[in-house]
C-alpha cells in the first residue's frame, strides 16, 4: 500500500482517487476551505480527511495535483513550502513551461513527474489515460498505483514537460474545435439558418459541427476551458508558431462564464449568450 495525497478531489481528481482506493492505496485529502460538493466526492472515493496540508504530506510517498490549471502553480507552491521530498505528480493541463517551472520550484526534495489526463474520470465502466513523463523509477511507482484499474498508463519518455506537451498539443484542436462550432452555431441561429447548418454538416466526415446539442456542455465547462487555451497559447509562443487561435478560442470561451457547471441550459440560450455578452 501507498499513500497518496490528491491535491485536490474535483471530479477528476475524485476519480482518480477511486481508482487508487480500488487498487488497495490510501488517499489523503485536505477539506479546509473545500466546498460541500468536494467533501462528497471525496467520501465517494473513501479518500481520508487530513487537518493540514503538513499532516498530509507527512504520511505520503506520493503527491497528485489534478486542479484547475491556473492554481497548479500555487498548489506546487504550497507543497515546496512543507519541503516534501516524495514523487510529485502534476497531472494538470499546463504548457510545458509552467510544468519545468513547477519542476524547479518543488526540487530538490522531491522527485516531479509531468503528468496529463486523458478521456472522462476514470470509473463506472469508463477509461481513461494517464500520459506520464519523468524519472524512470519514479514513473514506475506511479505507474504501479494504477495496476488492474480503469486509469491507464502511458510513457512518453523522461523529460519533465513531454506529458504536458501532448496535452496541449491535443487540447489546441480538441477544445478550439469545439468552440469554433459554437459560433458557428450563433451565427446561423441569428440569421435563421440554423437547421441548414446541421444538415450540411451532417455530411462532414466529422461529427463535432453536426451535434449542437453538446454545446451546454462545453459552456458549462468553458471555465476551465478558457485557462488550459492561455496555457496552449504559451506552447505555442515557445515554439514559435502562432497563438492567435488559442488566445481567440480562450476569449469566446470567457463569454460563456456565467454558465459555469449549468449543464442543463438550452442550445439557443447558449448560442444567444455568446451575442449579448459581445453586445454588452
């Protein structure tokens, strides 16, 4: 058995913490200033209240940070500030910058391993991938939380950034994507031609422009969306290739923030939100 700290139980992060309740390891967590929501998935994953941050880093081998991406360099932060020296996990969707400066900023007490997650939470007859770079044997014992479990692990080599990298490079399409089909959508909708746009694009290989019906979702979850596009942009900027599309995608998200977890709101109040917040 490993004990393990996730840093912090949102829905991601509670699954994963499941899965490594299943696979016979202890999960830590620390509720103070967590939300009712957070300390219901973490009693769903049979994950253990700490009272501090140092407690719990002081039983663990092993820290996961699966957060929104604008607080994984805080979260890391935090950790280096108890000078944890086990194997910190950064399973978040940052560019490979951020993830070798959290890698600079934890050491050298720990060991980092630059992680990324693929696919919906892992459970109830779902998968998911979990992309890991970094030190061979500390690659291997977080590899080893997740034997036999529904979280499945993938090498992309030993350089601390390669995992985040390939999150973004598929988050550039993947979520971008998706919002260009939401203006799409408005414009038609706003000239009266919304069921022409669907049937033309029903006949597109793709499938993304032809499902309107998806875009709730995408809104609901446009707060985080709109960060992991300024951190797509960043990868972008290192490479020198352009970042106008991802900074762009990151804007239009933003108009979507008050429809923040409404999973339930109506395509035309979504498509009609992206017009009246740019009129405003």
């Amino acid at each position: 058995m490993t004990v393990v700290t996730v840093l912090h139980p949102g829905a991601m992060g509670a699954a994963v913490s499941a899965e490594l309740v299943g696979g016979g390891h202890e999960v830590l967590w620390v509720p103070k200033e967590r939300s009712a929501e957070t300390w219901r998935r973490a009693r769903e994953a049979r994950a253990a209240a700490c009272d501090s941050l140092a407690e719990a880093l002081s039983r663990s081998a092993v820290v996961l940070s699966v957060c929104p991406p604008q607080a994984a360099e805080d979260v890391a932060a935090a950790v280096a500030a108890h000078a944890f020296d086990g194997v910190y996990v950064d399973g978040n969707a940052i560019s490979p910058q951020r993830a070798q400066r959290i890698a600079e900023e934890i050491r050298p007490g720990s060991v980092v391993v630059d992680g990324s997650v693929f696919g919906q939470p892992p459970g109830d007859g779902r998968t998911a991938r979990l992309y890991l770079a970094g030190s061979g044997s500390a690659v291997d014992l977080v590899a080893s939380l997740f034997t036999d479990t529904a979280l499945h692990v993938c090498r992309v080599g030993d350089m601390v950034g390669s995992a985040s990298a390939l999150k973004m490079a598929f988050a550039s399409y993947q979520k971008a994507a998706r919002t260009l089909a939401g203006v799409a959508h408005a414009l038609a909708d706003a000239h009266g031609v919304g069921e022409q746009l669907t049937a033309e694009a029903d006949v597109m290989v793709s499938a993304i422009l032809s499902d309107p019906e998806y875009l709730p979702s995408v809104a609901a979850r446009a707060w985080r969306w709109a960060p992991e596009m300024e951190e797509v942009a960043d990868a972008l900027r290192a490479a020198d290739l352009p970042t106008d599309m991802a900074k762009a995608a990151g804007r239009v998200l933003s108009l979507w923030e008050k429809d923040r977890d409404r999973y339930e709101t109506p395509v035309a109040e979504t498509l009609s939100r992206l017009r009246t917040q740019r009129a405003e």
